[in-house]
C-alpha cells in the first residue's frame, strides 16, 4: 500500500474521533486536519490543509506553538492547557499533547491532540464564584444555603449511634476526619455536621466531589491560579483559601488523581498552598474532611490514594453503615421523610400499610438513605390528594423486589455466581418490559449508568 493511501484511510479515521487532531509534516505544511478540531478553531478544513502552519497561524511562533516547537526542537508537550481566542475572538481553553515523530534519526511529522475544555473551564469558574458568594456574608439577594447538624440526623441503632458519638467527639477538635460509607449514607450530612458542631462553625464550610473533575482543572480549582501562570490564566482564589479558617470537604478522595495527591500532601504537611503559576507561598488553616465509598482495604490494595496520604488524612477514622444493616432505622426514616415530603408537596400522609412496612424492612436499597428518601417522595406524590396511607402499590421498586424476595427459587446446583445472575438478569428483563425496554428510564429504575446497563444487556443477551 501507498503512503498516500496509508495517508488517506488515516484522515478517514481521525476524521470521527471526538478530539481534534492537527498533523504537520517534515516542511510545517498541513496534512491532516481533521472534523473535531476544525469544529474547536471555527476554521474550514480547506483554510489549513495542504497549507504551511505559519501563514494560515500567522500570530504563532515556535515559541508559542507547541507544534512549530516540535517540529524544530523535537519537543514533546503533554496534557498542556492553552487558553486562547480563535478568529471570532471567543475563548477556546484545550488540553493538548503534541509530540514529533521521527524515523531514521529524522522528523517526518509531528502530531497535536487537542480536547476541548471550554464548558469544563466555564463550569470550574462558576464552582468558586458560587462558592465565593456562599462564604460572604448573607444579604438580602444570596439565599441562605441550608446547614446540618447532629440534630438533622435521624438513627437509632446502636452501630449507627457508636458512630454519631465518635463524630461529635471530633467535632471537638481539628483533627482530620476519614469518613467512609456507601453511596446515600449522608457522609456530607456527617462532615456538616462535625463542622457545625466545631470551633469552625461561624467559618466556610466548602464541598468539592474530586470526581467531578480532570486533573488539569481540579488543581486550579483547589489551589486557585495566578495571573501568567499559563495562557489565559487569571488571579483567582482556590478552595483552600476560600475555606481558610474553616473545613474542607473533598468527596471520593478514592477518585482523585495520583499526581493530584502527591501536591494535597505537601500541602497538609506544609500548611501552605501556591497557586498554579504562582510563586508566593500562602499559608492556610483548614480542617479537611474526607470521605470514600469504597472500604480502606479496597482504596490501599489497589492503590486509588497514596498510603502517605492516607495515613494524613485517616486520623479519625468513622464508618457509616449501610441503611441495611440499619434496619432499626427504617421506619424512623420513613416517617420523618413523609414529614418532610407532606410539606413540600401540599399532602396530608399520615403513615403507611403493615404491608408497605415489611416491604420496606425486607429491601435492601442498595441506594442506602437517599433511596429511601426517594421512595418515600416519588410515593407520596404519587397519592391522590384526599389519601392518608401509603400502601404497597405505591412503591413501584418495593414491589419488584418484594416478588423476587417471596420467590421459591432456590440456590440448587447452580452455585451463589450463578444464582445471582440469574436473579439479576430477571430483574433487568422486569424493568426493561415495565419501561417499554426505554433504556434511560430503566436505567434510572434500577439506579445504575445508561452504560452499565447497556453492558449488562449485551452480557445476559436481553432481547
């Protein structure tokens, strides 16, 4: 084959990726420009390809573009963010990699990956203004953000009390707090809680999920940026000096980046932070408060934080327990979110059915409180306005498992992998043919990712 056709069925392919890519080859002249990044610059494919790189990007030098930069020294770049205007004058901020290729000792190409982070930029900005404004005092136009206490939370088992009374001793002191728990135990309602109860009370209390986002931009998010730091950037302060004197909460540590980590240790140990681009060292004093959804062995055998960070922040150590092993508790909830749900929805719910009570004990929520909490609304709106007890046939998901609890199905020969997947499969199949095989709305029913179900689907071979 031809290396104008090698050439060809290339452009075909990287014509569909969802990254732009921009391929020079050994003269600066352009060979490849595919459909992403012409959509990224605003710039038509036939003003760039087949053209030199320095008279369509007539204000870059092999200075200032990581491509020239390549192509002359061999320089490899990656995961840079560049934040420039294209020919429209809006502002466009990437992530680019740009490396050279060489054959024979000589550069015959060099290649830039560009991923566009303009939204995701746009939203980490918003993320410390909204912030910002939450830690100035209240005025007639902010509305009051709603803040938690121990009083707030509802339990009465005795595995669920050891753990309050461990929270409100550390919220006698500074400590760091290593708080871990399944999805919907009320993990922030805790860390609130400890905050609010503390010396740091009258101080911010700030929440940031560390999977919400990439590397490149949850730096800039905790630790702020400095003007000149990199194109585009701005003096803006970061999460650690908004919460100064206060406590930062970072969800799902687990899922924070491993370089991210090793520079949120330094600053725990130094007790100072330097915004990126910056030079000046800005000491800070704030509580952090972590929290998890996987167990400790799970995060330290596979390696999701680093253990000398771990062992910083796992000082306190608390560990909610899943609403199932809470059983105690479920009833109690149950009536104080019908409490909560008759107000907000203009209903008069009284209690629900014996029946409707041993569904509920029998269930598992995998979905843990905030299932819960979504049950008891999704049911209460469902009643007619002159109803006062919930019964069974308002709580669709109840039902479901309910059927498979009282099944005569037994473990047999199959062994437990194979029973559960059966049983899972069943279940699958139940809620596709209730929503009309929507897979959104199934997926919504069954609380997992579109994704998730769509391999499930695919691994069980559901028609």
């Amino acid at each position: 084959m031809k290396a104008k056709e090698y050439l060809s069925i290339m452009q075909k392919i990287l014509h569909y990726i969802d990254e732009g890519v921009h391929v020079l080859d050994k003269n600066g002249n352009t060979i490849i420009y595919n459909e992403s990044m012409s959509k990224l610059e605003k710039m038509a494919t036939k003003e760039v390809m087949r053209k030199p790189f320095g008279e369509v990007f007539k204000n870059l030098n092999s200075e200032s573009s990581t491509l020239l930069k390549a192509l002359k020294s061999r320089v490899t770049t990656s995961d840079l963010k560049q934040t420039y205007l294209n020919k429209d004058g809006k502002e466009i901020t990437t992530i680019n990699t740009t490396l050279p290729i060489v054959i024979n000792d000589e550069v015959i190409a060099v290649v830039e990956v560009a991923k566009n982070i303009t939204k995701m930029t746009e939203m980490s900005h918003t993320i410390l203004k909204l912030q910002n404004e939450i830690g100035k005092p209240e005025t007639a136009k902010t509305k009051k953000i709603r803040k938690y206490n121990f009083n707030n939370i509802i339990g009465a088992s005795s595995n669920f009390v050891d753990v309050i009374e461990r929270a409100k001793k550390a919220s006698k002191n500074s400590a760091s707090v290593f708080i871990f728990g399944e999805t919907g135990t009320g993990k922030e309602l805790l860390a609130q809680s400890i905050h609010y109860e503390s010396s740091r009370k009258d101080k911010p209390f700030i929440a940031q999920n560390c999977a919400a986002l990439p590397e490149s931009l949850l730096e800039g998010l905790l630790f702020g940026t400095s003007k000149g730091g990199f194109t585009g950037a701005v003096d803006r302060a970061g999460l650690f000096e908004q919460a100064n004197g206060g406590t930062l909460l970072l969800d799902e540590i687990n899922s924070m980046p491993y370089e991210l980590q090793a520079k949120l240790l330094r600053v725990l140990q130094e007790n100072y932070i330097r915004r990126v681009g910056g030079t000046n060292d800005i000491p800070i004093d704030v509580r952090i408060i972590t929290t998890s959804n996987e167990p400790t062995e799970a995060i330290l055998k596979y390696g999701k934080i680093r253990k000398d960070l771990f062992y910083r922040l796992n000082v306190i150590q608390l560990n909610v327990p899943p609403l199932r092993d809470r059983k105690d508790d479920i009833i109690m909830l149950t009536n104080m979110f019908i409490h909560k749900f008759n107000e907000r929805l203009n209903k008069e719910i009284l209690s629900i059915t014996k029946e409707a009570q041993d569904a509920l004990l029998k269930y598992d929520f995998p979905g843990n409180v905030r299932e819960l909490e979504n049950i008891i609304m999704s049911a209460i709106s469902m009643s007619d306005d002159n109803e006062r007890i919930l019964n069974i046939n308002h709580f669709n998901l109840l039902d479901i498992a309910s059927n498979y609890d009282n099944s005569n199905h037994e473990l047999g020969d199959e062994g437990i992998d194979e029973y559960l997947e059966n049983l899972e499969k069943r279940i699958i199949e139940k809620i596709l043919i209730e929503k009309d095989f929507n897979i959104t709305k199934a997926a919504q029913a069954l609380k997992i990712k579109r994704q998730t179900l769509q391999h499930k689907i695919k691994k069980f071979n559901i028609q």
